[in-house]
C-alpha cells in the first residue's frame, strides 16, 4: 500500500505589509471607545462644525482643530444599503461575507456621517431616518481599530411607518 | 489670457467585456489611429499627450511610459493623470489646459481601461481610507446605492423610476455601434426583474465592465480652423474635487460638487437655462438613479422633479434635451475612457458625426465626469467659436 497522501491547510491569515498612523486624535477616538464606550468628534472654530472621527485639519477652512467633543453612541441612518454580491477584500486578500449592510450614521452632536456596518440585512426591516446604537467589542478584545465597533444596530422604528 | 481651443477629432474602440485579441497597450492604438484618421493628421503632428487610466487596476503602473507605442507617446512630452472616475475629463480638460496655454498646438487625450483584466471592486475599495471607511466600504456599486437611499426617502422616488432611466441608456445604445451593448436591448419589465446586487440597485441599473479605448484630438483656433470642417469649441470647464472622507459627503443634499462646477461653467458659457440652452447632453451616470438625481443638480429640473422629467421623455432622443444618445456609462463602462467618451460623444453631436445617435443641429453640448468620492467635473462644447 502506498503512503496516504498528506493534506495541509494554509493559513487564510493573509499577511499585507501596510501599517499606517491613525495620529493623535484618530489614537484618541479608539481610546474613548475602549475607556468610556463613547465617540469624540472635533469642532472647527471657524465653520463651528463637530466631525468625527476626529481629524487635525478642517477641510472646508483649511485651519487647525483642538476641541475635541464627547459624542454618544447613538445616531441615525442618512444612507444604507445591503451588498448582496461577494468580492475580494483588499484589506484581508479574504471575501467579504455577504450579505451585509453598511450604513451613513448621523452620530448625536455630530455634522458630518459615519459609515460602518448595520446589523439587518432585511430591506423591509430598515429604513433611513431609523436610530441606531454602537455596539462595542468587550474592552479586552478591542485592538484600537474601527472594529472595536462590532456594528451599529437599529434602536427604533419611526413612529407612523 | 487661455487661448481659443477646439475638439477635432476623436477615435474610440468598438467597446466588448473582454478583448483579449489586444493587449492594452494595442487597444489604446486603435482608439488613437482613429483619432487622428478623424481629423487627417498622423502621429508627427501631435505635440504632447496626456493618458489616465484607474490606479491600481491592471496593477500596471506608469502606464504612460508603458503604453508609448500604442499612444504614440515615444520621445513626446506626455504626462499621465488619473482622478477615479473623472480620469477621462481630467485628461481632456488637461489636454486643453496645455492648448489653451499657448505652449502646444495639438495635443492628444487618452482614456482606457481593461477592466477583464483587472480586480474592479477591490481596486475601487482600496480609494477608501485605510483606517475609517475600508472596513465597511465595499466598492462603487453599494456606495451609489447608499445615495440612492436617501433620494429615495427625500422625494418618494420608486425602483421602477430607476428603471426608466436604464431603459433610456440600454434603448440609446442600440444606435451607437460602439457601444458595449450595442445589440443588446432590454425592457422594463427585465431591468425591474434583474438580480439585486445592493438594495436597490440592480443589475439592470448598473454599468459593465468594459474593455476600452478613447483618444481626443485638442488643437489651438488658428489649427483647429484649418483642419476641421465644424470643430467642437471648448465653451467652458470646471473642476469640483470635494472629499476629505466619505462621510463628509452629505447624500441628503443633491450633488454638490455638480452643482457647483455646473454653476461655474454655466456662467462662464452663457448658460441661463440648461434643458433649453444645451442641444444635448452627455452625462457621467454609472447607475440609474443618478440619472434622476444628477439632472436636478445640473438644473434641468428641480429637487425632486427628476422622476417626472424622465418619464416626460425630455431626456429621450427627440426630447427637449437628449442625455447620452450613447447609451452612457450604463451602455459603456471602460472606466478610465469613460468621462473621455463623454467629451468625445458631446464632440461627436456638435461636429455632427454621430450616424444614427445623431441628434439634429447640435449648437451646444454639455459632457460630465463623475468620480468616487463624489466629485465633478463639467464639460461645455459648442459649435460657434467663443467670444
């Protein structure tokens, strides 16, 4: 009898040499969520606007920024949709599980949008105008990357629908 | 004082899903060679080339230096540029910068794309940023949809409007031979029934891949006055690059960087009122329900208005203002060619060139570029010589 031939498995752990700085304030925005379970955007002085995630220069004004500001994490939904076809992700050099659902979330206190991942992947369950809340990866677990945010998750259905 | 500059030629390649007869570099020299057939010059005539195609790709890179014997480009000035999807105005309206300078007389604009060869999505996906919004972007298609979310809840806009849209471009494109649908024409009822690819965009209201070519022939007055019969005067352009971060982008509001590099070419070319004072237009609408939304920032009609101005068929060949007798982005998608065809289609109509997607008496044109992070450029053509 002849050997048995030997399976292996390698690693879909794709290993990609990129590592870039987040900065102060980015550093600051993983630090809140893993200390306070809360957000910090920044306000510019001059157009008065809060962004988050926090950032060391207002675009439209073209000035520094220094005010950082608490914000909850809670928000609602301007803009959804549910990715329905698989594709590579660059990042990972893996699929993307799909479906999911990736959302624009106005945050409470905020001017501007935050984009992350929505867990409802019905079309008939979500709706723009809809609360959602943060759900955050127990501190421990957190490794000061957007997904110490496990997903957004919808609070309330607007009365009247 | 920028110089007089006009459009005399263009050439592009008879658009498929894959051309693996050609290489790249193979498929730009046909588009090129038909520029120059188009205005009767051969390559020794032209002064500078500029050439962009989509970073990342073919993950080739300086394809200026790389494509040199299918542009034409050996021991030219050349330079490439490449802004997403705008690359294809970008390159025109940097072609007729370099005219309009009064340092080149004849210069040669070059779009083009292999997209058979290349990961789209995931090269689309790496122009999000790393830290914030890679994680949950997941390239174009889902990105429109989230815009076209919010329209749908601001306006009470409907999937079947949507597919009034599509059904324009696929019905236009059966005129224009160049066309990657060309002979291939759907109904309603197939677009509204086509698989959902990101809720609620569908198959039907997507555009292909492509693998294509497009070359532009730029000259200055006294050249273009020479060599072309009727050539296509550059009226007016505007660029409008807004992102810093896509959540910045508010999708509540219409498009503004359209809105605000249209309101800067409009007045620049005279334009009062865009559905009567443009004969045509062709516009960058790379799914259906821009092309609802984005006529409302270009002031064909207003906010909301989009649904019924399309199903008015104003935008319809014999409409009051023809959008993409192409068959548009949605027909065509050689991303990196994509807003040059724009140019060249809006060219094209004002040179009377068009055969069978001809629309009649074509005075003034307007072209559009559209790229992903929700920046805009504009194009004004005409066929009498600016003041």
């Amino acid at each position: 009898m002849s050997a048995p031939e030997l399976l292996t498995m390698t690693s879909p752990d794709v290993g990609m040499p990129y590592e870039w700085s987040i900065g102060i304030y980015g550093s600051k925005f993983f630090q809140e969520i893993r200390a306070h379970q809360r957000f910090v955007g920044i306000r510019c002085p001059q157009c008065g606007k809060v962004r988050v995630p926090p950032r060391r220069v207002c675009g439209t004004c073209f000035r520094e920024l220094d005010e950082l500001v608490p914000l909850p994490p809670t928000g609602t939904i301007i803009a959804f949709t549910i990715v329905n076809y698989p594709f590579i992700d660059p990042a990972t050099g893996l699929e993307r599980p799909v479906p999911y659902t990736y959302g624009y979330i106005q945050l409470d206190g905020a001017d501007n949008i935050f984009s992350h991942i929505i867990n409802e992947t019905d079309e008939t369950r979500i709706k723009v105008g809809m609360r959602v809340r943060a759900v955050f990866k127990p501190a421990a677990e957190m490794q000061g990357n957007i997904q110490d945010i496990r997903h957004f998750e919808i609070i309330e259905v607007k009365h009247g629908e | 004082m920028a110089r007089r500059v006009a459009i005399i030629g263009t050439g592009q390649t008879h658009h498929r899903s894959q051309r693996r007869d050609v290489n790249g570099r193979e498929m730009i020299h046909e588009a090129v060679q038909r520029a120059l057939a188009d205005c009767e010059l051969t390559m020794r005539d032209i002064d500078a080339v500029v050439i962009g195609n989509m970073d990342h790709f073919e993950a080739i890179n300086s394809v200026d230096t790389w494509s040199v014997e299918g542009s034409g480009g050996v021991m030219k000035p050349i330079m490439k540029v490449t802004t997403g999807g705008t690359t294809g105005t970008s390159v025109a309206i940097a072609a007729y910068y370099h005219v309009a300078s009064g340092m080149f007389d004849k210069v040669l604009a070059i779009g083009w794309e292999k997209n058979s060869e290349s990961d789209t999505t995931g090269a689309i996906v790496t122009c999000s940023d790393p830290i914030w919004d890679r994680y949950s972007y997941s390239g174009a298609i889902p990105s429109l949809a989230t815009e076209a979310s919010a329209y749908m809840e601001k306006y009470g806009a409907t999937q079947r409007d949507a597919a009034r849209v599509a059904l324009r471009e696929r019905t236009h494109a059966q005129n224009n031979p160049y066309a990657h649908m060309h002979g291939r024409p759907l109904t309603l009822d197939e677009i509204l029934d086509s698989p959902m690819l990101a809720y609620p965009i569908k198959l039907g209201d997507i555009c292909p891949r492509t693998d294509g070519a497009a070359a532009v022939v730029f000259a200055a007055e006294d050249v273009a006055e020479k060599l072309a019969p009727r050539p296509a005067w550059i009226k007016a352009t505007a660029v409008r690059h807004t992102y810093s971060w896509f959540g910045d982008v508010d999708q509540r509001t219409g498009l503004e960087s359209l809105e605000r590099a249209a309101r800067e070419a409009y007045a620049a070319a005279g334009i009062k009122n865009p559905a009567e004072d443009f004969d045509v237009a062709e516009l960058y609408l790379p799914y259906s329900y821009a092309g609802l939304k984005w006529i409302e920032s270009l002031g064909f009609c207003g906010p909301g208005q989009g649904p019924q101005f399309i199903w008015d068929g104003h935008t319809d060949m014999g409409g009051k203002i023809p959008v993409n007798p192409s068959g548009g982005v949605m027909s065509t998608n050689c991303i990196g060619a994509t807003a040059l065809l724009r140019v060249a289609e809006a060219a094209i109509q004002v040179m009377g060139k068009g055969g069978a997607r001809q629309v009649p008496d074509v005075k003034t044109a307007l072209a559009t570029g559209f790229g992903g992070c929700w920046w805009s450029d504009v194009v004004i053509l005409g066929k009498e010589k600016p003041a």
